[in-house]
C-alpha cells in the first residue's frame, strides 16, 4: 500500500508536467531540433549569465512563438497546420527550461509547474518594460568574487539573483525565491508601461491582431487563449470571442469562469453517480462481497476526478493565477484523502475477502483477529498517504509526523478508554480465552458469547438478557470459560435423619459410591463418597465425582438420573432424608442436674421445620 502511495505521486507529478506543457500552449513533443545538446543545463555561474540566458531563451522563444502565430493568423485555415504545431512544440520545449533560472525551494511541489510557468512570463514581461542594465554592466563570475557578495539585485528594482549554498543547486545564481515570490506584484506595478522595442513587442502585436485587439500583455492574452481547445475548436474562432466572454474576472476570463464550472459540475456528477451506484449495489445485492467492494467505487470517482479530468481541465482552460493555486491545492488536498479513504476500504474489503475465503465464522476470534489486522494496516498506509500528500501540499513531513504525533496525544487523551478497549479487543483475539458461542462467566456475569466486538463483548445470559462488557474489563478480571470443560465436577450432601443406624449409614455409603462407579459418564478416579459430618438436624454424606460431559444441558440431564436413583436407593434401604429440626429441653421447678438425667421423659416438641 505504501508503495502504491509513491505510485500516486508519481502520476500526480506526471500530471501536472503535461499540465503544464498544456499549459503553455499545447503538449511539447520534444526538444529543438537544431540543438546539438538537448541535455546542457543553462549557464547560472553568475547574474550575468542567469539574467542573459533568460532573456535571450524568451527572445528566441517569442520570436518562433510570433512566426508560429503570424503565419497561422495571415492564413484562412481554420486550425494550424501540422508544421505550426511542430514549431509551436519546439518552442515551448524550450520554454519549459526557463524555470531552471528560478529558484523555486519556496514553492509547494503540487504548484511549481503551474506557478513556475507564471513566473516566468512575469519576470520577461517586468523586464521587458524596465531599463535592464547592458551586459558589461551586470557583475559576473570574477566581479562576484572580488566584491566577495552571494547577491546582485537589478538596478532601481528589487529584483534579486543570490547564490545558493545548499542542495543540488549550489554554486548557481538564481532569482531568488523572495523575487519570485513578489513577481505577481512586481507584474501589476509595471503592466500598464508600454513593452520596449524587441521580440515581446512583436509577439503583442501578433497576439493583438489574431485575438482582434483583445489582449494587452502577454501574459493576459496566454492566460485567456483558449490553445488548449485548439484540436476541437478552431483557435481563430475562439481567439475572437465577443469581449464579454473575455472579459476577466478574479483574473479568469468569463469563458473560462463558464467551462471551469460545468466541467467541476461534471465531475461532480461523477462523484454522485459512483454514490448512488454503490448504494444501489448494497440495497440490491444478496452477496455481501459482491456489495463490499462496491464500495471502492466512491474513492476511485474521487481519485479519478481529483487526479484525472480536474488537472485536464484546468490545462485544457488555460486556468491561471489565483484561481489555478487554489484549484491544484483543493484537488491534490482531494486526491490524497480520496487515496487515504480507498486504502481504508482496501483493507476493510481485503479483512472480509480473506475471512470469507477460509469459511471462517463471520463473528469467530480468529475473524476478528483478520479484520483487526488488516484494518490496522490500512490505517498505517491511509497516514503514510497523508504524510505523503502533506508533504505534496508544502507541508515538510517532519512538521506531519509532529502534528500527528500531538494530535495522537490528545486523540489518546480525550479517548482512553476508547483505546484501552480497543487495545483489550486486540488482546481477547491474540489469547482466545473463548470464541463466540462459548458459555462463560465474567466477573459476575454468565451467559453464552454472542459477539466479540472492537470495543465490547456481548454475553447473552440465561434469562435472555443481552450484557454488553467493554473488552477492557474483560482482560482484566477474571473469565472462566464453562465450554471447554470436558467433565464438571458434581459435589453435594446426603442428609439423612440422625436416628438412621450405623449399619444403614454404612449401607447407603457403599452403595452410593457403587451407583456412580457403574455410572457410564461418571468418572471413577474421582468418585467421593463418605460419611462427612454431624450437622445440625441430619447426618451427612458427602458425594463428590466428575461427569464427562462438554455442556450444560447433558450436565444436568446426568446429574438429574444420579439424584433420582440415590433417591430410590435411600428409601430401598428404609432411611428417610433428613429435614432441619429443633428440640427444646424444660427443666422442672426445683432445679438441680438430676431433671436433666432423662432426656427421654422431658417434653420434647419440634417447633420449627425449613
């Protein structure tokens, strides 16, 4: 499971990189042509290095970009040609390496393709309207050196190139994080400047001409052009929207506004179609698997929604700016929760097949003990996502890992006993003291086990009463399990009157012990029978065996047939059972020892019978 956490972020990754290309017009199928060394990483050995190196890769892919544009404009085709695809391709190949004069550490992994992408036409578009120093001007490797500084900032702006020290970058001088945090509002303070002679001007005028003077910067006209569309509807035609449907809002243009939402709205569909689906599925169907792993289907909408069409969307669209953060943070947020949730039921439906698979019973230790097991799993790998997708978020697992950790405090905390139950469920499964079925008595309860439970065990008692003990309370006192007896022990008493003679006493005793002897599910190794004791109204015999019996019912049937034949065994002997009495001595009025010589001429009465 948690190798299939990486897995998912893999593909997001995969996603979002073909978003981006996307993004940036349309899917770059490969690199230049007439690069001789696709693999050579720019030259960022200092500011001037960095800064040329932009400006001369956004010329270069303005001025393809403008051809690409112009050529397809002046024609009366209705979609570029294959050519004009090609081009356009190899120019945003190119295009994406810009980000590598970026420093983007700052940024969260699930926004540097998107963010990256807008930073980069921010950057050209502010130094595209500025005065930029000449190249002699800007400090180089030596310069840096000898002035022994780790950052340059572009004259009159606060646009910053800083050596990093750190990671797999260092030595290089990038645009520092802080700058490229602040491009937005670096952007809005210069946008309305006219662009300065050179390929940004010509790329405005070209994108000005195709959209019928809709754009102003190119930034806005990338943000609104509908490229993404361009293999289904005809970019000239979408390029000439009526202005209200380019119009921006919240930094989206109307009709951008209009297909995010039907398309969220489709997806949302999706998401209650997989819900009605899987309750349909439960109410109709008569096998419990079949049902179970119909669950699966509401995550896997959510993960194919969230993971899937969400990010086509957004690139399709061209959704940019604010909006775009707020999309990539809520759908990867999704995507990974949705991910955690599937886990979870994996685990539930895995217990459940592997249950059904041993023909175990359904509410059985050892089925529990399975579901526990693999609901326990499921729950590591559903947090190892969650790390997993905090990290993706911005978040350092570190900072996760603590946050579980303090929140796992107070979780324990505020349900100890929660947890203590859970921890005693655990246990009653690993030991078995009994299963269900069992007849036991727990503490002062005794009854038939119906249902071991995470947090409780069900006892039905004799009277029909259905006891529920928290599993806590079970570990910790006493459980005697009355199933697995194979023989019970039987002891009681023979109470005989006192005027029975020895010789009968005697008589009974022997043949008592006889009666069980020949009794076939009596054990004789056991069998006790004696003369035990002078009791207060009766002379006792006590009998003490074992029968050989597993469960109550046969118990009491055997101990009925020994009692009624010991009843007719005493009163074959002519011996009457004994019942509690109570004789009274009077003395006379004269007092003295003498009138208690003769007991047999006292008045005697029985006063009392129980």
């Amino acid at each position: 499971m948690i190798a299939g956490t990486i897995s998912v972020r893999r593909h997001m990754q995969w996603l979002r990189s073909a978003g981006l290309i996307v993004l940036l017009l349309c899917v770059a199928n490969g690199a230049n042509g007439t690069d001789i060394h696709p693999l050579r990483p720019p030259d960022t050995s200092s500011p001037r290095a960095t800064l040329q190196g932009f400006i001369e890769t956004t010329d270069d892919v303005y001025r393809r970009m403008a051809e690409v544009l112009d050529s397809y404009g002046k024609s009366d085709r209705l979609y570029p040609s294959a050519e004009e695809r090609r081009q356009q391709s190899e120019a945003l190949a190119d295009a994406l390496k810009l980000g590598q004069y970026f420093d983007i550490s700052a940024i969260a992994p699930v926004l540097r393709e998107t963010v990256t992408g807008e930073r980069i036409l921010q950057l050209r578009e502010v130094l595209d309207r500025i005065d930029v120093p000449a190249a002699a001007d800007i400090p180089d490797r030596e310069a840096m050196a000898r002035v022994g500084s780790k950052r340059w900032r572009l004259p009159n702006t606060e646009i910053d190139f800083v050596l990093v020290e750190n990671g797999p970058r260092a030595g290089e001088f990038l645009v520092s994080a802080e700058t490229v945090d602040r491009l937005p509002e670096f952007y809005e303070r210069v946008k309305a400047l006219p662009y300065r002679s050179g390929p940004a001007t010509h790329l405005s005028e070209v994108y000005r001409a195709i959209s019928l003077g809709g754009s102003t910067t190119i930034h806005d006209a990338f943000l609104s052009s509908p490229i993404g569309l361009s293999y289904v509807v005809p970019p000239r035609w979408m390029l000439s929207l009526p202005s209200w449907a380019r119009a921006r809002i919240a930094g989206l243009a109307t009709w951008q506004w209009l297909g995010l939402g039907f398309g969220l709205f489709i997806g949302g569909l999706v998401i209650f179609g997989s819900h009605r689906a899987t309750r349909r599925r439960v109410d109709d169907s008569e096998n419990a698997s079949g049902a179970r792993w119909s669950a699966l289907l509401v995550p896997l909408a959510v993960i194919l929604v969230g993971g899937l069409f969400v990010p086509l969307l957004t690139a399709v669209l061209r959704i940019g700016g604010a909006t775009r953060v707020a999309i990539d943070y809520a759908q990867t947020g999704v995507v990974f929760l949705g991910a955690a949730w599937l886990v979870l039921v994996v685990s539930v439906v895995v217990g459940e097949a592997i249950v059904a698979s041993e023909r175990l019973t359904s509410r059985s230790l050892d089925s529990q003990l399975i579901r526990l097991g693999t609901r326990l799993v499921g729950l590591v790998a559903a947090a190892a996502v969650l790390i997993e997708g905090g990290d993706e978020l911005g978040f350092p697992a570190y900072s996760v890992l603590a946050g579980l950790g303090v929140g796992g405090l107070a979780v324990a905390l505020a349900a100890r006993d929660t947890i203590a139950n859970l921890i005693g469920s655990l246990l009653i499964t690993i030991e078995k003291p009994f299963r269900v079925g069992h007849a036991v008595r727990i503490g002062g309860t005794e009854g038939t086990v119906e249902d071991v439970g995470f947090r409780s065990t069900r006892i039905r008692t004799p009277d029909n009463s259905l006891v529920t003990i928290p599993s806590s309370a079970v570990v910790n006192t006493t459980v005697e399990n009355l199933s697995i007896r194979t023989k019970r022990r039987q002891r009681f008493f023979i109470q005989v009157m006192y005027d029975t003679p020895r010789d009968k006493v005697e008589e009974i005793v022997t043949r008592i012990r006889q009666l069980i002897v020949d009794h076939p599910l009596a054990e004789e190794s056991t069998c006790q029978v004696r003369f035990n004791n002078f009791a207060e109204s009766s002379l006792d015999i006590l009998v003490i065996f074992n029968l050989m019996v597993e469960d109550l019912a046969s118990e009491l049937r055997e101990r009925e047939s020994v009692l009624l034949q010991i009843m007719d065994l005493v009163k074959d002997a002519g011996v009457e059972f004994a019942f509690p009495t109570r004789t009274l001595y009077i003395e006379n009025g004269t007092g003295g020892s003498a009138a208690r010589t003769a007991p047999d001429r006292l008045v005697s009465a029985f006063v009392g019978r129980s």
